[in-house]
C-alpha cells in the first residue's frame, strides 16, 4: 500500500489501476488519448514505420496502448497511419539509458582512433 501523502508516480498509478482505481485507470486513458493524437501529427509528419514507447510510461503500456492505437488510427491520414506501428520497448524502464550506450558504442566503432589508449 502506497504512503498517504506520497508524490504521483507512474508506477503508483499504475499500482492503483492495477488494483482498480477507476481515477487511475481515467488518467491513463486520458494520457493515452492526448498521446495519440499527438503520434498521430508526427505520423503525418514523418510516416514513421513504428513509435515506440520506451521508459516509464512503457510499464502501464497495457493502458496506455489501445487509447493510443485508437487515437492514432483516429487522427492519422489513412494512407499512413494504418502502416505506423505504436509498440513498447522491449527494455522498458532502461529505454533511455540503452540509447545513450547504443550511441556511445556506435560513436566507437565509427572512430576507434579516437578511443584514448592508456
């Protein structure tokens, strides 16, 4: 049981929607809705091949995704959208700090000479 006073989270949301909280369950959709629409822009945008949703908010994905999907294919021209896929990180909470060493490890291998030896 979470503290009376303590500070939103998102693991405490979803904590409270997993146990039912119909107020936390809201939020989530409420979320889900303005994240969709705001997907589908970049989809018309850019026509991605997939969005994905990494980082905290991927651990309440099984509340956030269908408002998203249904706001996407909403508010997305037809012709793109319905190519777009939105998914969750497969690394979830690390999303972030796994993109930072992809990039360091890709600058490394594009300049190994640039590596100080010691």
């Amino acid at each position: 049981m979470a503290e009376q006073n303590a500070p939103l989270s998102i693991p405490l949301i979803k904590q409270a929607a997993d146990a039912g909280d119909v107020e936390a369950i809201a939020s989530f959709s409420e979320a889900g809705h303005a994240m969709g629409q705001g997907f589908a822009g970049l989809i018309n945008i850019f026509n991605p091949e997939k969005i994905i949703l990494g980082g905290p908010l991927s651990t309440a994905g099984d509340y956030l995704l269908p408002c998203i999907k249904e706001n996407v294919s909403r508010h997305a021209m037809p012709e793109i959208g319905q190519h777009a896929k939105v998914l969750l990180s497969s690394f979830g909470t690390d999303a972030a700090l796994m993109g930072a060493v992809a990039i360091v490890i890709d600058d490394v291998l594009a300049n190994p000479m640039n590596v100080e030896r010691r």
